[in-house]
C-alpha cells in the first residue's frame, strides 16, 4: 500500500515546505518527543494549567496507552502530538518535525494529514459521505495517491477493517462498532507511522472494542507507532507500554510498573519525592545489619540478595528491573537482614525516603497488604536459603 509517487520532489516527508521545518536529524528512533510542554487554559475565573511540563518519548513502533482519571490531561496531552492545539510552552517533535516551530496552521494540518492518522471516541465520520467516500477524504484532503487509484485504494482499507460490503452505506446505517472501523480505515487513508486515538474503544461494546485492538496490534507488527487513550485495563495490559497522567503530569513508569496497586496520587508524589542512583557492580546498595533508610525501585539492570553463611555467602535472590528491594526492613522494622548489591552491571535505582514510603503504605491499605504478601513469600525464601547452608 505504498503510494504510487516516483517524483521525489512530491514523495512524501519530502515537500521543501516540511523540510524547512526539520531541525531534528532524520529518522531518530523516537516517534513522538515531547519536552517540557506546558498547557495552560484561560477563562473567566482565570489561568489553569492542564499540562505541567511533560517530558516523553515514544519510540518508533512502540505500542503505548496512556490512562488517567477524567480531566487528568490526557485528550489535551494527545492535542499537543496531534498539533489540534498547540503548547503554551515546551517542544513537540513527531516524526522528526518540530510541529510548532515553523509551521503555519494549514502546514501543520497538511502534515497532519501525511503524517498522523487520528481515531475519537465518537468515529467522526462525516454523515452524509458512504463509508467508502469517508475513507477517500484524507487522501483528497493531502492530494495523496493518484485520483482514479483512490477509491480502490479505500475498497482495500474496508477489506482490512471488515467491511466491504458495507462501503457504499451511510454511516447511520452500521453499527457503532462497525463506524469505529471504517474511522480507523479512514485514519491509516495515508498510510501514516503514527496512529493517535483517544478512547477508540469507550463507546463501543466489548467484542468490537476487541477487533480494534486486534487491528492496533496488527499494524504495531507491521511497523507503525500506535499511542492510545483508554480506560480499559484488557487492552493497557496488551500495550508494550502504559503511561500514566495524574492531575497534568506524568507518572514514573518504574514507580507505576513496581506499584501497580497505588493511587496515581501517591505515584505522582513518589514520582517527585525518588532519588535515582547508580551503583557499580556488586556495590553494595544495603549493607547487611544496618537500619535501612530507603525504599528502592530498580529501573536499569539487576541487584542480587545475599545472605551470609558460616563458609560463605549465598545469593537468595536476584531482582530485576521494576522490582523493589528495603520494603521488607522498613516493614518490619529492624535491620537489614540481607546485603543487597548491584549485579554484574551497574544499575539504576529510585530511592524513595523511609518516612515518605511509611506515610503512604499507612494511608493505601491495599498497596501495604500487597508488600506485605511479598514480604512473606521472600521471608520463606530466606528461611530456605538459610536452612540449605
Ligand atoms: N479548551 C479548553 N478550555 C478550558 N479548559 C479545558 C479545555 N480543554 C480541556 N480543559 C480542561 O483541562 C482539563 C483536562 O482536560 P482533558 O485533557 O480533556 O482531560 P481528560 O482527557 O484526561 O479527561 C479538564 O479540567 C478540562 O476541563
Ligand atoms: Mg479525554
């Protein structure tokens, strides 16, 4: 489904007018980088600031969700990739073009239409248009594709999502779901990398919520970058990735992956409170018999419990990243009864302060019960280990 252009100075990407606009060395591995973008809103009772300064990157081909509670940012955050709106501040580079930089409006929308394929909630597709003239439009709209190449072009994409036999119908007289398809056949029109949708699925039921995200993972395996917003939990668990907004900003995903039971409150606060460290291999992040004074998340590389012997040490267990060691000591209080140490290469952790890390297990009964399941389980562990020397 490549278009059928050979003229290089109308191929796509290729248009002097977007490449006065590049700034970023071509073909970088990220797909979406967004820095320090902030987003603040006016109105009568006066300024609010809906993003605060996000850092992302998204890289090529990467699957990612994005999940927050209601009025948390996110269709303002998918604005900013979608160049819909634009930042108050900050930099936005999709497919290696600065979108607020040197673009006019009507640049932007006609990069748009080349570069982002975008899917709503509620379809949008136009009423009085058949499903097959829906999906025409994007490529009328960037003057993509041969003219008389089009519609067997959009007969293709209805063949992917299902639904020839429906292309000369209104929209009104398909399903819910079946409209959701032909928005997302009308959204890849232009065969663009990148497919932005906000919650593609909340209106529809769950079987057509399935066939969409079997549709998103297709195009994933072949190559595309697919950012979604969503509420649902079957598919963020399907996602290589899932990013979470709380109140305008992001959330640690190392904090987010090693506490999935927390309130996205707390991850925010730990987002702000951690302190990343790097160790050496076999530093020594806990020594063994001294109060320990940190909850750590590792984020890069691997650490190895160890337990001393009358001959010599054993290594209990070895963690790896997104899991946590010290919650056992600050726990139950005490002293460290293991030493902890980097693996053989160095890691990267998030060590949260002891109080910080008491006060929100006191106030998340669930998170705390959790911990304290794994504290048990690695107690055993220990008690093996040391009955085994
Ligand atoms: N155009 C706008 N003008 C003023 N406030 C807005 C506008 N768009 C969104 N907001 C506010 O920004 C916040 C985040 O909105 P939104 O990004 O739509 O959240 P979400 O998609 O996570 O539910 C909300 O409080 C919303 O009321
Ligand atoms: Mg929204």
């Amino acid at each position: 489904m490549k278009p059928p252009r050979s003229n290089p100075s109308t191929a796509r990407g290729a248009r002097p007018t977007i490449d006065s606009a590049r700034k970023i060395p071509p073909e970088s591995d990220a797909m979406i980088q967004l820095h320090d973008v902030v987003k603040t809103f006016s109105n009568a009772a006066g300024e609010f600031t809906v993003l605060k300064g996000l850092d992302l990157k998204i890289k090529r081909g990467e699957f990612v969700s994005i999940v927050g509670k209601s009025g948390s940012g996110k269709s303002t955050l998918l604005n900013m990739v979608t160049g819909i709106d634009h930042p108050s501040d900050g930099q936005v580079v999709v497919n290696d073009v600065d979108i607020y930089t040197n673009f006019t409006e009507s640049q932007r929308s006609k990069w748009r239409g080349r570069n982002l394929g975008i899917v709503f909630q509620f379809f949008q597709l136009l009423p009085m248009l058949t499903l097959l003239e829906n999906v025409m439009l994007p490529m009328d709209y960037v003057d993509m594709y041969d003219f008389n190449k089009r519609p067997e072009r959009a007969m293709d994409l209805l063949k992917l999502v299902g639904l020839e036999k429906f292309a000369n119908k209104l929209p009104v007289l398909v399903s819910t779901g079946q409209q959701q398809l032909a928005a997302i056949a009308r959204a890849m029109a232009c065969d663009p990398p990148l497919l932005v949708a906000d919650e593609p699925t909340g209106n529809l039921d769950t079987r057509s919520a399935d066939t969409i995200i079997q549709l998103f993972e297709t195009f994933v395996s072949q190559g595309k970058t697919i950012v979604l917003v969503t509420h649902d939990p079957s598919i963020t668990s399907r996602t290589h990735r899932n990013i979470i907004i709380s109140d305008g900003e992001l959330i640690d995903e190392t904090i987010s992956r090693a506490l999935p039971l927390l309130r996205h409150r707390h991850m925010l606060e730990f987002t702000k409170l951690v302190e990343e460290r790097v160790y050496r291999p076999h530093e020594t992040i806990i020594p063994r018999d001294q109060h320990v004074d940190y909850f750590f998340m590792i984020r890069k590389g691997g650490v190895e419990v160890i337990l001393q012997g009358k001959k010599k040490d054993h290594i209990v267990s070895r963690l790896g990243e997104n899991e946590f060691f010290g919650e056992m000591e600050l726990l139950r209080g005490g002293k460290s009864i293991a030493n902890v140490r980097a693996g053989g290469q160095p890691v990267e952790v998030l060590a949260l302060p002891r109080a910080d890390f008491i006060r929100v297990m006191n106030e998340s009964p669930i998170t705390a019960e959790a911990l304290g399941k794994i504290v048990q389980k690695r107690l055993e562990e220990h008690q093996i280990a040391d009955y085994r020397r």
